[in-house]
C-alpha cells in the first residue's frame, strides 16, 4: 500500500517535522528559551555560557520528547538539576514546568508571527491514503497539535488524534515509549503489526520499534538518516511524497470528508 508493506492497514504520524515544518520552529523556540536559562545561569555562577546547539541538543535530549521531559533530558545532559514543580508554574518560575511553559510562550508567538503551512509531499500522502481508505492517525507530544492541524488545513485528513491532552488523560508515557502509537493503532482497530509510524525524531522511531509496528519510516528532512536507522527505522525517505508510486493517479484537490 503506498509504498508500504503488505500487511500495513493504518499509517500513523508524527506532527512536526512530517506533516508541518513546525520542528524548526519548535526548535528555535527550545534555544531561545535555553540560551537565556544558561546564559543567566552562567553570569550568576561566574562560569561560561554553553549556548544549546539545535543540531547537536535538540534532536538527542528534546525532539519528539513530552515538554517536561524535554526539559528534563536536557538538564540532566548539562548536569542541571531544577525542581521539577507543576503544570500551573508561572513561565518565570525557576522548575523544569517554568521552563517548559515559557519554552511554549515562545513557539506560540513563533507561529502567531509566520503561521503554518503542511509539507505539499505529506498533503499528497495523506490524500492518497484518504483515497485508498486506509486509516489515519497523528500521534504528537505536541500540546497544541489540534490547533497546529487546523491552521494548517490537514485536521480532517486525520480522523484520530492522541496528543499531549490525551496522553495525560489516559496516562500514557511519552515517546520513547510507544504508549501513545500504541493508542492511536486501538483507536483504528489495528494490531501493531498493521500499523506503519512516520518519525522525524529519534525517540519516535525507538517508540516505533519497541511497539512491535509493522513499518518505521523515518523522515529525515535534516540529514541525520544513518541516526533514525540506527533508532530503529525501517527506511528513511526525505519526504513523504518519495512513497508514492510513479505513474499512481494522485487524488484531486477534493477528498471524501474534505470541507468545501
């Protein structure tokens, strides 16, 4: 199907990074917000300031991560230890969530100041998908996935949805972990082995392989395509739109469901 194996029914996707660009966007967002914790940290204590490096940091400690965990992976990764607080810190509080909701101020205003267009290869797939009737779902840590969805104009591509809001209603752990694709493959009534998960991030791809998924491609958009096989893909395509067949008649502007 699509490029897929056989057995694969349901296709599961990340958000950032494989429908939207918005992983750059969340990336900026991660710097700024670390860059002025360390450089502050650093002018108190009188050591040097080691800003956060977007193509080192980001993809091995934040990327795909749930916000506070993120926050966690990378202060632990400088010997940083903060109280970890509570989801109604301020975003000035000095707590692994202080630091997580100013890091969410941050990509908010990011977004509102150059809105969010989806990747024309992923509209492509997921057209194509819609048509051949396979489900569909996106799995993100995102906690603004269906506002992210819906600027872009993809939300009623994808009839299920498990984000941060769902996660923590039901509990489930974050990516690495593979709770929350494991959830999305439930909801479309599909065994692991019938579901396919689209990653950019390494800890998707490692949340891909420990579910047990039929098929784990990663999208690498950053060429880092040797780490996700490494993690755990199956094949890595720089863009959705590569799984697509040649010759295969791609659906029009209009699908089944699709808003007029």
């Amino acid at each position: 199907m699509l490029g897929l194996p056989e057995q694969i029914k349901v296709c599961l996707f990340d958000l950032d990074g494989v429908l939207t660009p918005t992983a750059a966007v969340h990336a900026a967002a991660w710097k700024e917000m670390f860059d002025a914790f360390l450089e502050r940290r650093a002018r108190h204590a009188g050591g040097p300031f080691v800003p956060f490096s977007v193509r080192d940091d980001y993809p091995a400690y934040v990327d795909g991560r749930p916000r506070a965990d993120g926050v966690r992976s990378f202060l632990a990764s400088r010997h940083i230890e903060l109280p970890v607080g509570s989801p109604a810190d301020p975003p000035t509080a000095q707590t692994v969530h202080g630091l997580g909701k100013r890091k969410n101020e941050i990509l908010l205003a990011r977004l509102r100041a150059g809105g969010i267009t989806a990747y024309p290869g992923s509209v492509r797939y997921l057209r194509a998908l819609a048509a051949a009737g396979a489900g569909r779902a996106v799995v993100s840590s995102s906690a603004n996935c269906a506002q992210v969805l819906t600027a872009a104009g993809i939300d009623w591509l994808l009839p299920v949805r498990i984000d941060a809001a769902v996660a923590a209603r039901e509990h489930l752990a974050g990516k690495p972990a593979p709770d929350t694709y494991l959830a999305a493959a439930r909801e479309l009534r599909a065994e692991p082995r019938q579901a396919a998960v689209f990653e950019d991030a390494l800890a998707g791809v490692e949340a891909g392989r420990a579910g047990g998924f039929g098929f784990v491609v990663g999208v690498d958009r950053i060429g880092h395509a040797d780490a996700l096989l490494a993690h755990g893909a199956d094949i890595t395509v720089p863009d959705l739109a590569v799984l697509l067949e040649p010759g295969e008649p791609e659906p029009g502007k209009s699908g089944p469901g699709e808003p007029e």
